[in-house]
C-alpha cells in the first residue's frame, strides 16, 4: 500500500512551528532532535495510518518516543490530516474543535 498523503491543519502547523522555535531557542541539537522525532512520526502514520492507537472516536496518536509530544491525527480515506502536535502535559484535548474544520 502507498504511504497516505500528510496535511497539516494551520492551528498544527503553528504548533510545530513554535515548538521547534522554542527548542532552537535553547538548544540547536534539541530543535534538529525535535524535527527529526517529527518526521519519523509523520513517516509512520503515512505508511501504517491504523497502526496507532485510537484516542476517542475519529482520532489516533502516535506519542512522539523522545519528546513529551503526540501527533494527533484523522485518517480518511487515503488521506490523514494533523490535527495537533500536542504537548503531553498540557491543556489536554484543547484541539478538538479543530476536528469541525478538518478535512
């Protein structure tokens, strides 16, 4: 099977942006960690979409292994769009209405 295209929602998009900015801010090896961990998440569920747990209804996640992160996501069809690159410690499931707007 083909890897399923990837979207980002802007909200997610933002989050990696931040995200990486922040950890560049205090360390460059930290924020290329950071990329690295999110690139491979983002290979994973392109390739294997279902292979991550389910975390309510419509949505899966994969928990980044090395940074308090998870990729939280939709599958459709071929298609997956992020909703979240979410902060495991913070504001749980303050994405959720993001999930009206998503593909």
């Amino acid at each position: 099977m083909a890897p399923s295209a990837v979207r980002f929602h802007p909200a997610a998009a933002q989050e990696v942006e931040s995200t990486y900015d922040w950890y560049a801010a205090r360390s460059a090896s930290a924020a290329h960690g950071f990329r690295e961990e999110l690139r491979q998440a983002v290979d994973a569920v392109a390739s294997h979409p279902h292979a991550w747990p389910r975390y309510g209804s419509r949505i899966r996640r994969y928990v980044f292994p090395r940074y308090p992160f998870s990729l939280v996501y939709l599958v459709r069809n071929s298609d997956i769009e992020v909703v979240a690159v979410a902060h495991g410690r913070r504001r749980p499931g303050y994405w959720r209405s993001r999930l009206r707007d998503a593909l």
